[in-house]
C-alpha cells in the first residue's frame, strides 16, 4: 500500500497535480509590420514541477461579438517543464513549441483584444487585454470572469517588426511581463503594471541584469551614427534605434540619414562634443527603452535639448522621458483628441508637448496607462512649466522616485509628488511628431545621461553600495542645487540636511 500511495503521489506530481498551477502569459505578439506572420503567446511555469496543460485553451475576443475569435486547445501531452516556457506561434517564430501557421489572425487580431488561458475545468488560469483605449469600459466587452486577471489592461496601441523591413532598425519586440529575476515574473493582475515592451525572447526569460549604478554616458566614446544599443544596457526600440550625433552638424534633408539623422543643428551641450538622438525620421511616433528593469525605486539625470517655438496650425510635436513604466510602439500624441486618448505610457514621466497654441513640460505619474486629456484628470501631473518663457537650448533634467516620493526638476523649477512604491518598469523615451517638413522638427535630444538607483543605501549618492568620499564630494559640488541623486531627502534642494545624512552614514556598505 505505501509504495502504491508514493508512486501515484510521484505521479502526481510529475503532472504538477499537486501544489500551485500557475502558469503566465509572459510574451504576446499580435500585430506584426509584414504579413501577420510573426506573431506569437509565450507561457511559462513558475512552479518547480512539470504543469500538464492538455487541453487547456487560448481563447480570445474582442468587442464585436464577445468570444469571437478562434481559440486554440493545446493537444495531449502538452507539458511545460518546472521553470520552462511554452511558445504558441507563427513557424517563424525561433524557440516556437507548437505551430499555428493557418489563420494565424483569427486567434490575435489587431485591435482592442483579451487573449486567457484556461484550465480543463474552465478556469481562467491568466489573462491578458490590449488596446483597451479603444473600449475602457472592460465590462462592456470582457467576460466577468477574466476582468480580475487584467485590472484595466494595455493601454495604447502597438505595432511589432518582424524583421523584413529595410525601412526600420527591425527591432523584435514584444508586449512582455517584467522578470525582476531571472525565474521571477511580476504578476499582480494589473496588466499595466505587469508588462511593457520590451525586446522579445520566446521561449526565454525576459530578464536582463542591470548594469552597474550609477551608469553614466556622454556618449563621446561612440562614432557619429553610432546605434546606441550596448550590452550594459541593453537597449530596444519600436522603429529606429537612438542614434549618436554631431549635434552642430545636420543632415539633409530633414535628417532620414542614419550616419547623422539630425534634422537641424543645435549648439552642443554645456557637457559638449556628441549627443543621442531618439526618432524615427520616416515619420509618426518611436519609442526606445532599456530592457533592464528597476524596482521600487529609480533615477537619471541628462541634459535634454527643449525647442518650445510653437508648431504650425494643426501640427504638434511631443515626447517622454519616464522611469518605472514604459511607452508603447508608436507613442501616441497625449494631451489631444475628443476620445479616450491613446498615449499609452505607464510610470512616471517628463512630458512635453507643444502645437500652435503652447508649449509646456509636465511631471506625470500616468499611473498603468489611461487617458492623458486633461478633462479626464486620470494622470496624475505633479507640475507644470509653461515654456513660453523660455528660449530653445540644452536644459538640466532630473528625475527621482524613492520610495514612492518623486521629485523632478527642470533647470531650476523642482516639483514632487507621490506614486505606488513598488513600481517596476524600464528608462524609456518615447517621441512623437506631426511637423511638415522635418526640418522644423527637434527629436528627443541628450546628452550627460546618468541613471541610478537612489536609497538602496541611506546616503549612498553615486549608488556604488558605500557611503565614502565620493558621496560627500558629490553632495558638495551639488550644493544649492535642486533634485537628482545628491538631493537624499527629496525636498527639491540640495541643502545641510543631505549632507547630514551622508555624514551621519559615512561607512555604511563600505
């Protein structure tokens, strides 16, 4: 009898019968730049044993019709491994599992969309929406049973290379749940939270380990029409790559040159020599992120080049620069539209933004993506700086979340607020532009980046794990200043009490 209880226990859980079943939707491709045919569903198995999922289906739909698309039903003897992954895709997909290369738009459509994952017994097991600026009121078009697994779902849209265009750097990206490890996904059901975009890795952990902090750039070391993309940070992006620049030399026309896609010259920054520049100078929107994550707590600081000469009637330019969040594929233009807006950043952001009637710069906390119209008051701005006052030229930028407390400061003007304090997210820039012709446009221009992780040590400015020398000095030179690292306490000015702090902690970590 006890060797029949401990072989069917052993079967048991060999199965994944016994303990915990969770299984993630951890990557989704749903609309690709060719011919929908590669687009793809990634699970995975957090357990630590193997999880049977036969006949478990993907089921999809939209708001037409309710569960109106095809739903896919994993055939027997689908079994994802302890810590594996599973891929449901088109055959172009590398680390594919399980093929769907016969209408593989009818599982994924391209729109406003919910795709769950349910178990034998009908349960929804994980659920994923996107789109859902097109359709807010979930209840209107998702069944009751999946909504709980979404919180408000994917705001934006999104567009995904599939290689073959010559036009874009094909960057291969995906709709990806942060792993903050590499075995350990964020899953609080808040699909704006949970996912952002970064580069796809079916069949892959989306983890990358950070580089060392603080990480600094002047982007001096890089030739002119360098692609930014080093291993230490792992950058992604949507169309185009953030590229190195002269930027006292243009390209013309309208700066579509990769070897220096700047459309018109600019003085270089107080840091001097290159600078990077993030657009897709085809047109419309782009976005580039790090693929690293932070938790809870983040920071930069750079030099950000701000033209606030207003736009043409009917023309507008706007970008973001965010932490702890992400922008989808095409940043759409915030601020604008007499329907839910489709911006679909999520985190904490600068958001500038100009047309023919102002030119402003916002700290926001667009919170897990909604609507950026002021009317709607769903983001949250902490500050405002109307940039009619100011000239075009390079500005000081800061950014600061710590503990939930964020401080950002622009040149001189510092606001703060509060956010969530268990924030995940990347370094994103997203940009935007309906300006004719490109000359008149000024993408997201910086140099003298820096990005750290403020507080993990009280005092510890630089983020190298000791409160030392250089922290003081660092704190000494800063002085009078406002935001950024150097600023411990998050009063918007670098005063006594910091360098109390770093004093009273001398050592720490060391």
């Amino acid at each position: 009898m006890k060797r029949w209880i401990l072989s069917t226990l052993s079967a048991f859980l060999a199965l994944g019968i016994a303990g915990a079943q969770t299984i993630l939707i951890t990557e989704i491709q749903y609309d690709d730049s060719g011919d929908d045919d590669y687009e793809y569903v990634e699970l995975y198995n957090p357990n630590s044993f193997p999880v049977d999922i036969s006949g478990w289906v993907l089921q999809s739909g939209d708001q037409l019709t309710g569960d109106n698309n095809r739903d896919f039903i994993f055939p027997a003897g689908t079994v994802i491994p302890a810590g594996g992954y599973l891929v449901v895709g088109d055959p172009n997909i590398p680390n594919v599992n399980i093929q769907v290369d016969q209408d593989i738009i009818s599982y994924w459509e391209n729109d406003n969309e919910w795709t769950a994952l349910r178990d034998t017994n009908n349960v929804v097991v994980d659920a994923v929406a996107y789109e859902v600026n097109k359709a807010p009121n979930l209840s209107t078009w998702v069944p009751s049973n999946i909504i709980p697994q979404l919180g408000r779902g994917i705001w934006g849209n999104y567009l995904f290379q599939d290689g073959t265009l010559a036009t874009t750097d094909a960057t291969r990206q995906s709709i990806s749940r942060y792993f903050v490890s590499q075995t350990v996904a964020i899953d609080t059901n808040v699909n704006g939270r949970d996912f952002g975009l970064l580069t796809g890795t079916p069949g892959a952990s989306n983890y990358l380990a950070p580089p060392p902090f603080p990480y600094v750039e002047n982007f001096d070391s890089f030739n002119v029409g360098d692609v930014f993309n080093p291993n230490g940070v792992g950058s992604n992006a949507s169309f185009r790559y953030a590229r190195v620049i002269d930027p006292t030399l243009s390209d013309t026309p309208g700066g579509n040159n990769p070897s220096n896609p700047n459309p018109n010259a600019i003085a270089t920054s107080p840091q001097g020599g290159n600078a990077l520049i993030a657009w897709d100078w085809a047109g419309g929107g782009n976005q580039v992120a790090g693929n690293f994550v932070f938790q809870g707590n983040a920071g930069y600081e750079m030099w950000v080049y701000v033209n606030p000469t207003l736009a043409p009637t009917n023309q507008n330019e706007s970008w973001a620069i965010g932490l702890l969040g992400h922008a989808e594929s095409v940043y759409n233009t915030p601020y604008i539209g007499t329907s839910a807006n489709a911006c679909g950043i999520t985190g904490i952001a600068w958001v500038f933004f100009k047309d023919s009637t102002g030119a402003f710069l916002r700290l926001v906390d667009a919170k897990d993506g909604g609507d950026s119209r002021l009317s709607s008051s769903y983001w949250t701005t902490f500050g405002t700086v109307d940039l009619s006052q100011f000239s075009a030229g390079w500005y000081r930028l800061k950014l600061k979340i710590k503990n939930g407390q964020v401080t950002g400061s622009f040149g001189s003007i510092t606001f703060t607020g509060s956010t969530d304090a268990n924030l995940v997210g990347t370094f994103y820039i997203g940009y935007r532009e309906a300006l004719t012709p490109n000359d008149l446009t000024r993408p997201v221009t910086i140099d003298d980046l820096k990005l750290y992780v403020p507080g993990a040590i009280e005092g510890d400015v630089n983020g190298d794990g000791c409160v030392d020398d250089a922290d003081l000095l660092a704190v000494l030179f800063a002085f009078g200043g406002s935001g950024g690292a150097e600023d411990i306490n998050s009063d918007g000015i670098v005063d006594d009490a910091d360098l109390l702090v770093v004093l009273f902690n001398f050592g720490s970590g060391c």
